[in-house]
C-alpha cells in the first residue's frame, strides 16, 4: 500500500501478539503501540493473519 504524496508508511510484522493494551500499569513497558501510533498517523489499520501474527500499518505525515 503506498503512502500519499508528503506522507511516510511503516508497517511492523509482530509475531506472539500480547493482548493486554493500554489497561496496563503505567510503569509497564509495552502495551501502548497502538495508542501511540493512533495519535501519530493520519492513517492506520490492523491486518491479522492468524492467533499469533498481525501487521500494524500508519502513514505519518512528513514536513514540507
């Protein structure tokens, strides 16, 4: 998927998805990806191929 004109893509392939998210303690140290990917990115989404395998996608504006 390209990304628009003035904007950069990245897609991350995660393998043994964690299920705990933003519900976890605030001295954690993982669990918060997406929130920060969502607050980031014009756009973003979330392709699952099985229980153990997704692929987080966001296009981030660049700077003129």
């Amino acid at each position: 998927m390209p990304a628009p004109r003035g904007a950069g893509f990245v897609a991350v392939l995660r393998q043994l998805v964690r299920r705990d998210g933003p519900g976890s303690s605030p001295e954690a140290e993982s669990g918060r990806g997406l929130v920060l990917v969502a607050g980031c990115a014009g756009r973003w989404g979330c392709e699952v191929r099985d229980t153990c395998t997704k692929t987080v996608w966001a296009e981030i504006a660049c700077p003129p």
